[in-house]
C-alpha cells in the first residue's frame, strides 16, 4: 500500500480529460496535476524540447513524492516517454492515438485520426499504425488551432465549429466512421465534433483506457493506497494557476476549491 499522489502532466488543461477517468476510477487516489501552459502548445516543438520540459515536469512532481507519472499528453508521449522511463527509476505511463480499437470498429474500414503535429509525425504512431491498421484506410488530420482554442475556454464556439468542421468534413466525406482523438485537448470539443459528425462516425476517446491501465501498474507494483484514504487533489500550473482554477471549475465544479498554484518551469 502506498499512499503518495498520482502524478499527472499535460502542456497544459488537456489532460484533465484523462485526470477525469483517473479520480473515477481510483477515488481514493491523491492526484498532482501539471499544466504546462507557459509552453503550451507542445504540437511543433522539437522532440529535444519536450524531453527537456517534460524533464522538468517529472523531477518536480518527484519532489512532490508522486509514486506514478501519467504523461496525459500524446505529444509529449511520443517525444519523451522513452527517454523519461530511461531517466526516472518509478512507473512512467503514456497516452497514444487508439488505433487499435478504432481498426476493429470500423464497419466502413475507414478511420480517422486527429492529433497535433509532434504526435502524427512521431515514430510511435508510425509503428501503431503499421501494427495495427494494417487491413484498415487511416485519415490523418493535424488539429491546427484547436489545443489554443480549448486552453482559451472556447471549446463550444463559431471558430471551434469552423475549424473542426473543416478538418472533419473531408474526413466523412471519404467514409470514415471511427474518429480517434489523438491529444487529450480533444475531448473537451466532443460535444461541438458530435454537432458535426452526427450518427456518421464515433469518437475514440483513449483516456478510459488510460485510467484501467494504471490501476492495473499500481496494483502490479503494490502501490494502491488504502482505500479509505481521502484524497489530496493538487493542482499546478507554469503560467496562471486561476486560469487553471477556472477551467477545473467549467468541467468539474466540485474540484474548484482544491489547491492551485502558480509553478514556473
Ligand atoms: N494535450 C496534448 C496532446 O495530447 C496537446 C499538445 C499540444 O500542446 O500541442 O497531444
């Protein structure tokens, strides 16, 4: 048993939609969320960037004690995962587009990814893709503008619409009936690609998966806290920890009293 906090980082709110499935999941889990938004967007920077400021991210929530880091972030798990397990000597789990389920999803054998661009040129989906969708037609669209959208709190608005109307449409048009949320920004738009995809296509959103597979790391390295523990949320952000506060506050208004704090890189 081990009662120290869950780790978890994004560039900045999007892995909150993973943080979500983590505290339902696991209730009686600490959980010390890190939003990079000094750095956000994380999509075009180069791979030696994001190892350096995921670097920095994971030794500040070790100085925190976390037992487990969740890099909420595809980008940042196609970029860095690797050399932050080489680095850091305690369970590291990533985040990657589900493919996979998508492949054997589709009934039209056409399928969708949206993601940023780090993520879509990276070597890992290269490899995802080349194992998993081998039988299957995969579209690939880069989100340009959506992560500033989301971090702007305007995920519902015209110009969310216009730009994912944009970046779907085709998509639709060439049959695709899976559509997998490759950045952990996306699933904050869901309700505006849901307005654009109607009963066409589903979403794929990995961060259910995400959640079962580090209760099934805690359990294998005996690191579940007690289960009657009451858990400490924390919440810290490199650029504006109110900002942070506002958004936890949108998606999950019972959480908007816990502790925010302004932590620079
Ligand atoms: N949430 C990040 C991801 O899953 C967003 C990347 C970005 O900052 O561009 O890829």
């Amino acid at each position: 048993m081990n009662n120290q906090a869950i780790g978890i980082f994004d560039s900045g709110v999007g892995g909150l939609s993973v943080w979500q499935e983590l505290i339902k999941l696991m209730p009686s889990e600490s959980m010390y969320y890190y939003a990079d938004s000094a750095n956000c967007p994380y999509g075009e920077k180069s791979p030696s960037e994001i190892v350096d400021l995921s670097s920095r991210i994971v030794d500040f929530l070790l100085e925190k004690d976390c037992k487990l880091v969740v890099v909420a972030c595809n980008t940042a798990t196609s970029a860095a995962i690797s050399e932050l397990r080489r680095r850091y000597n305690l369970p590291i789990i990533g985040i990657e587009p589900a493919i996979k389920p998508a492949a054997l999803l589709t009934q039209t054998g056409k399928v969708g990814v949206i993601a940023t661009q780090g993520t879509l040129k990276g070597e890992k989906f290269k490899n995802t893709r080349n194992r998993y969708a081998q039988n299957v037609e995969v579209w690939v669209q880069i989100g340009y503008g959506l992560v500033e959208l989301v971090e702007a709190g305007k995920a519902d608005s015209p110009q969310a619409y216009d730009l994912l109307s944009q970046y779907l449409n085709p998509m639709l048009a060439q049959g695709v009936d899976q559509i997998v949320l490759g950045c952990t920004h996306y699933p904050f738009l869901i309700p505006t690609i849901e307005q654009i995809i109607g009963k066409q296509a589903q979403v794929i959103n990995p961060a259910i998966a995400v959640a079962r597979h580090t209760l099934l790391v805690l359990q294998h390295h005996a690191l579940k806290s007690d289960s009657r523990q009451v858990p400490d949320y924390q919440f810290f952000s490199s650029k504006d920890e109110l900002e942070l506060q506002a958004f936890v506050a949108t998606i999950a208004p019972q959480f908007a009293k816990q502790k925010f704090v302004k932590m620079p890189l």
